[in-house]
C-alpha cells in the first residue's frame, strides 16, 4: 500500500481505491449547480493521464470541498468548495473540458 496526498489530506492507496468516495452521479447536484449544466454528463480528459471520463465515472471524495478524481490515476480533476454566497470551482486537473451540447438544453 502507498500514499497520495492532496495538500490537506493523505489517502492510503490499495489497487485504484483510495479511502470512502461516492461516484459522480452521486454528486452530480453541487456540480450541476455550479456550472449550470448537467455536469454528469460533461467529459473531463485527465491533465495526468489523459484518461477521458465522464463525470458520473469519476470518483468524488467529501473533505475540504467536493474533490473528484480520475477512475484511471486518481489525480485530482475538480475540486468544488462552496461558501454561502458562492461556489469556487477549480477544474486545472482536466486538460479538457467536453461538454455536450444537448447537457445545456432544457429537459
Ligand atoms: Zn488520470
């Protein structure tokens, strides 16, 4: 077993676990919210790996903010923190963003 850390915390690593997430779906609201789309859907290509997952694939963690991370690596691809008044959505783990068009059309 090794270790990863993310600056706040350090997260024993077995195989591609790493400690208790939920997967995207699961925290699809806060992210759907911040971004004003359905962000299940959106594609994040992995700036480590160049892995491509959708977020509902990735795997997001409840610490300093929500933080998702690469099925593949497990380096970080999003962090969102949200204060009463704002949501801070850091996304420099993706190399891209895909997002498809119709996730913007109203259901
Ligand atoms: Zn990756």
């Amino acid at each position: 077993m090794s270790t990863i850390s993310d600056g706040d915390h350090i997260y024993g690593v077995k195989g591609n676990h790493v400690g208790d997430y939920i997967d995207g779906n699961g925290a699809g609201g806060p992210f759907s919210e911040a971004l004003g789309i359905d962000a299940t859907t959106v594609v994040l290509t992995c700036a480590q790996c160049a892995h491509a997952s959708r977020f509902a694939e990735t795997r997001v963690y409840d610490g300093a903010g929500l933080v998702s991370r690469c099925p593949e690596c497990m380096s970080i691809l999003a962090r969102l923190v949200r204060t009463p008044t704002d949501a801070w959505l850091d996304l420099r783990g993706a190399r891209s963003v895909r997002v498809p068009l119709s996730a913007g059309t109203p259901q």
